[in-house]
C-alpha cells in the first residue's frame, strides 16, 4: 500500500523516539501523587497516586515510611481522589471519589468519561488505616472528621451532614438552614462546629452546637462574611470579611480596590470586632492566589493570613487582640499551599524563593514560626517540592519533590537532621524515559510594551541546524510554568508533552506570559489585560517574535498551543498573526469573551448601568478571537471535551463555523463525555499524542 511521504517521515520519527524509549505514553506511564495530607497526631502520611489513571490512597507510617496501597481501584475510570484527611487517632482515613474539583461549575456532580451505563456518583469514603475495605459513607462532598474520630461532616445538597466514620449506620442532616455551607470547621474539643453560609448578595457566619440549641449567628451584616477559623482554645473566631453585593454600577475597565478585612468574635457573647483591614490599594485588594487569605488561628495568640499588599503574595501574623501585623516572609517570591504545623507554632509552604537565581521559576518547602521573621528555606536545590505537611509528632515534613527528569514522588524529611527519603520509586516503571527528558533553561526577553518577560526553553539534541519550533501556553492565567515538573496534573501533562516534542525535534519554548503568578502583583494583576484588552497577547507574539531571531529556529515553522486561557491565546496568536505563527492546536479555548457578559452589562434588571457598559463590550470583542477570523489563515486543530465544566462547549463549536466559512483548514477532535481535566488517563494521551502529529505532519513532512 502506498503512503503519503509526510506520513512516513512522522512514523520515523516516531519510531525513532520509540526506539530511544521516548514516547508520549511512558512519559506519562510514571504515577502522579496528589492530596498528600498528614495526621494530627503520630507519624501517618497519607496521599492519592493516579497510576495511569487507575486512582488510589496509599499510606505510610514513621520511621521508615513504607508506602502501603489502601484502596484497589483498578480501572482508567476517570473518578479522582479528593478531600483525604486522617483521623486524629490515626485509626481512619476519609476521602471522596468522583467529581471534577477543578472545574468552574458542577464539580460535585457525577463525571463520567467510561461511558458507564450508570454513572458514579460522588461519594465520602472511608478506610481503616491499618487496611480493609473502603465504605461508602453517603453521597457528599468536602468532608471533616470530627476531632473525635468517631463521625464525618460532609456537605450534601448545599447543607450538613453528619454519618458514623465506620459506616456503622446511615447519614443523616446535622441542621438545615437556608443558603449553602460553603466553608466549616469543629472546635478544638469538637462541642461545636463554626461555618459560613452564602445566601446571594451576603454571607453569615453561623455557631452550631446542637439539635437542642438554637443556631448562634456571629455578627451578622450587609456583608459576606466567610473562612472561619477557631481558635486553639475554642472560644473564639475570626473570619474574613467583604462587602456585600450591590451599589451603584462602577466603570468596568477600570481596576479598583477590593476591600477585606480580618474580624475576631467571641463565641458566647457573639460580639465581633474588626482586627486588621487591608490597605485600600490596588495592590491591597483580597488576595487571588491559592488558598486566598489562607487564614490561621495559630498559637501564642497569633492569626496568620496571606496578603499581596506589598507587592508579593507573603505572610503576616499579628496578635489576636490586635495591633501592627509582622511580615513573616519577606522578599521577592510568593508563598502558596501554606499549612499551619499541628502544635500552631509554624507555617509551612511552598515558594519559590531560594539562593539560587532561577529559584524564582520553582517552587521549595519553606517554613517560617508564626511569631517571627525567620523562615527557612528546606529544599534548595534544582528540583522541584509542594504540598508539605508536618506529621502530628513534629518530627517528619511530607512533602511531593521532583526535577526536570525525575516524576513527582511522595518525600520525607526528617526534620532534626534534614535527611530525606523518596517515597515509592519502585512504581516508576522502567519504562519511563528519565534518562531522556531534556532540562528546560530559562530565557527571557522584553514584550513590545517593554515588560520583562520569562520563559522555559526545551532544546532537542542533534538534528537539523534549523528546526521547526512550538509555543506552548499555560492556563489559567493564574499559573507559573516550572523548570521541572508541575506539582498540577493538568500541567504535568503539559510538562510530559513538551518533553515529548523536544525528543521529536522540536524547540519549545513555555511562556509565562502576564496574567501569571510567580512574578509579583503587578504582572499578576496588569492593567488592559484579558477583557480589558488582551496585553497579554503581546507576549506570546514577543516570544514567536524571539524564536524566529535565534539561529537554530526555522522562522517559516513557528507553531503555538494550549489548553483553556491557553488555548484563548493560540486562537488569538492565529487570528491576528498567522504570517508568524504557522499553525496551531486550540485545546478547549475561550473565543468569544462578550458571551455571558452582555446582558447584564447592556440591559441589567433596573435602571442604572455601567458608564463604560459599551466601551467595555467593545473592548471585550476586540480581546476575542472571534473579532479576527477575517485575518486567520494558519491551519488549527480544534480539541474539546463536551463534558467542559470550565469553558462552555460552544466556544469551539462556534469558532470551527466561523472558520469553516473562512475556508480555514480546520481538523476536530472531540473527547466525548470527559471534562476540562481529561479525568481519563486514556483521554489526556489522545489529547496530547493529536497535538504532537499534528505538529509532525505540518513541520516535518518532507
């Protein structure tokens, strides 16, 4: 049979990586650990490992930490692992399966990309620790364990539950109240359960004791008031604090203050008083990175919180009876996935801060004591560490480490003498390439608006002086791309994949383009940028723009992709710049930034209006792919999945008409029934195998 000769040149080049062990597969055959979570007392570790996408709990216990399977899921079903928790007593561990967490809307209802005739329903689990068999405790999301270790609260049809954590009898409702329970946490001594409640405009904080006693409201206000948290002796609360919806419409485009402020209250008497507000700032507004205000009430009668006042995501303590806050981490870097230790006394996080200059583009495991500036970084090095947890006896950080070529792994330290211990290398399979994997350098450059600019170059040995290179684009926005491995599935998938294309022969080259995190608020949080103008585009075509000025690049064989944000950019980059960018793949992009928005600008349910309403629309049109088919003529593959809880369907659906009316060159794939994630192991495979043959037929034919 005759073939196509582009073709055969793709399958040598396939099979030439095939034959180095470099394939998409094994680059990702590799398990990626997640939900690593500690007990508060003792030395339990506890963590979810998604094999291929076949998702387990696995355990493991001080001193010698050996990695135990608890669950036996066996099958690529798409149903994540999320919410695991340890009991106090060691003796349970509790965790929910099923759902989509990262999506946007419906994440606690059932996914279902096996095409199962009946779909798995999201339900609370539970586990002894020491071994046995996993009981379905209720349909639910979110779950505590009560301090007791004897019942979990969990959150089913926006309301609290409650069931006995040995599954022993059936759950039932703990008190009903109107709205929905969105954040809540039991006392110290668990005789009373603190939560929040979102009724709409406002949200309250509420005190539950019992079926006997009426509920206890916490100064109630024309406010939202949200993330309470008890302090150690179990009398008092603090909450954040934000103003309710409603006021007069204010400009759409221009970027204002969003004010918080952190509120402490005395249980019995209910009496609340303000103890810190942040600075109105644009800098000062409530935090957006991850775990927002990241709220603690910490010991010695400290309450620990996250602000991005001073330019940087960092942490402040300050005293619960009020007074100055103390910078608790000073310095160029942010702090995210911040955990208070189990004795109050420490913070632990991971930043990307370190003595190393390209720290910056890395995340480390940090700790800082809550009373004082003096954090420590615990990680140095040229890998990769997140998620720490201190294990309940103190002596032993967990934490997930990796490098450029080593996947992520559960890790320990022990604390005394900072010796450390991979967990579980032995389920790397030897078939994954490590050996093969390139390290990514750092590059950097300015956009046309003078802004500096940081990127991750993936250079392949061998081959052609000239080669074709690919623009890879991040999410999000709020994202930072690593010199490693990432510590989010989503993006360890996109990692593998620029592996994969460099061992292809392609340069690759990662943009972390404004809109990011990593770099300080105002790259963050810039001005004219997403709906307001899209500046973040000058960034990608300043990195296509670097690529065609280096020598070992063929400027004729730029190509860009990305998923979600990402993907919104690689249809602008084609829309407005197919004379520099040769071809692309869209995966799951936003492209008509006025849907969902119209309305309420244009026509809202009453009188007033925004005064910019119809400049903003303007603007918002002219930040859309959609405004530039007209000068789109690079070919693009459309990849969707048509179960997206992130980016409606329809976006792609739309634009693939628009272009097929341009007579654009349009190839399709559609992921029947997965999500914006591709919870099936199998889907993300497709996914990003499409994308690299894509690239081969369009840049490396002969």
């Amino acid at each position: 049979m005759k073939r196509p000769l582009f073709l055969l040149c793709a399958l040598a080049l396939v099979w030439e990586g095939m034959a180095q062990g470099v394939t998409y597969s094994s680059i990702k055959s590799a398990p990626f650990p997640n939900e690593l979570t500690a007990s508060a007392q003792g030395s339990k570790i506890a963590w979810a490992f998604n094999e291929e996408g076949k998702r387990n709990v696995y355990v493991a216990e001080g001193p010698d930490f050996k990695p135990r399977k608890l669950t036996n899921y066996t099958s690529d079903d798409g149903q994540e692992i999320t919410s695991l928790s340890i009991s106090n007593d060691g003796k349970w561990v509790v965790f929910v399966r099923g759902g989509d967490h990262g999506s946007n809307w419906e994440d606690g209802l059932p996914v279902n990309p096996a095409f199962s005739a009946v779909p798995y329903k999201v339900q609370v689990l539970s586990i002894p620790f020491a071994g046995g068999e996993a009981k379905s405790l209720s349909e639910g999301d979110a779950p505590a364990i009560h301090p007791k270790g004897t019942e979990v609260t969990f959150i089913k049809g926006n309301q609290l539950w409650t069931v006995p954590i040995d599954g022993s009898s059936l759950a039932k409702n703990l008190f009903t109240t109107r709205g929905s329970i969105n954040s809540f946490e039991w006392s110290p001594d668990g005789s009373k359960l603190v939560f929040s409640v979102g009724r709409g405009d406002h949200s309250f904080v509420g005190v539950y004791t019992n079926a006997d006693s009426p509920i206890q409201w916490i100064a109630p206000n024309f406010n939202h008031d949200t993330s309470p948290q008890w302090s150690p002796d179990g009398t008092r609360v603090t909450f954040i604090r934000t103003p309710g919806n409603g006021g007069a419409p204010d400009s759409v485009l221009t970027r204002r203050h969003r004010p918080w402020s952190i509120w402490t209250a005395d249980v019995k008497t209910g009496k609340a008083s303000q103890l810190w507000k942040a600075p109105t700032t644009i800098r000062g507004s409530y935090p957006t990175t991850q775990g927002t205000t990241n709220l603690h009430w910490a010991a010695g009668e400290r309450i620990t919180f996250l602000s991005y006042h001073d330019g940087w995501p960092h942490l402040y303590s300050i005293p619960s009876q009020g007074g100055a806050p103390l910078l608790l981490t000073p310095g160029n870097f942010m702090a995210e996935y911040i955990k208070l230790s189990p004795d109050g006394k420490w913070l632990v996080f991971c930043a990307n801060a370190g003595p190393d200059k390209l720290d910056l583009d890395r995340r480390h495991v940090v700790r800082v004591p809550v009373e004082k500036a003096a954090m420590e970084v615990l990680t140095p090095g040229s890998g990769n560490e997140w998620t720490p947890a201190v294990t309940g006896d103190g002596n032993t950080m967990a934490y997930i480490s990796a490098t450029a070529q080593r996947p992520p792994l559960p890790t320990v330290m022990t604390l005394s003498s900072k010796q450390v211990k991979v967990l579980a290398q032995d389920l790397v399979p030897a078939t994954f390439p490590e050996r093969s994997l390139v390290t990514p350098k750092k590059v950097t450059f300015n956009s046309s608006d003078g802004l500096f600019i940081h990127a991750d170059l993936f250079e392949p040995t061998g081959g052609a002086a000239k080669k074709p290179a690919i623009i890879y684009i991040h999410g999000g926005p709020p994202r930072q791309m690593l010199l490693g491995w990432h510590y989010s599935d989503y993006y360890s998938n996109a990692y593998a994949s620029n592996q994969y294309l460099a061992s292809l022969g392609f340069i690759v080259l990662s943009v972390n383009y404004r809109l990011g995190i990593g770099y300080g608020f105002d790259f963050h949080q810039p001005a004219n940028a997403g709906t307001s103008g899209a500046a973040e585009y000058l960034d990608i075509k300043a990195a296509g723009e670097w690529l065609a000025r280096q020598a070992n690049v063929d400027a004729s064989k730029i190509g860009v992709y990305g998923g979600s944000y990402g993907g919104y950019l690689v249809a602008m980059a084609l829309g407005k710049d197919s004379k520099l960018f040769a071809a692309g793949v869209d995966i799951h992009g936003v492209h008509d930034r006025t849907v969902e928005r119209t309305r309420n600008m244009i026509a809202p349910d009453k009188y007033e209006r925004a005064p910019d309403a119809v400049k903003a629309l303007e603007v918002g049109w002219e930040s859309s792919p959609t405004a530039y088919v007209d000068t789109w003529t690079s070919p693009v593959l459309m990849i969707h999945g048509d179960d997206d809880r992130n980016v409606r369907f329809n976006q792609s659906t739309d634009l693939v008409r628009r272009l097929d009316r341009k007579g654009v060159e349009v190839e399709t794939l559609v992921i029947v029934d997965d999500t914006h994630h591709w919870m099936k192991h199998a889907n993300a495979l497709t996914v990003y195998q499409a994308t690299a043959d894509y690239f081969v037929k369009k840049f490396m034919k002969k």
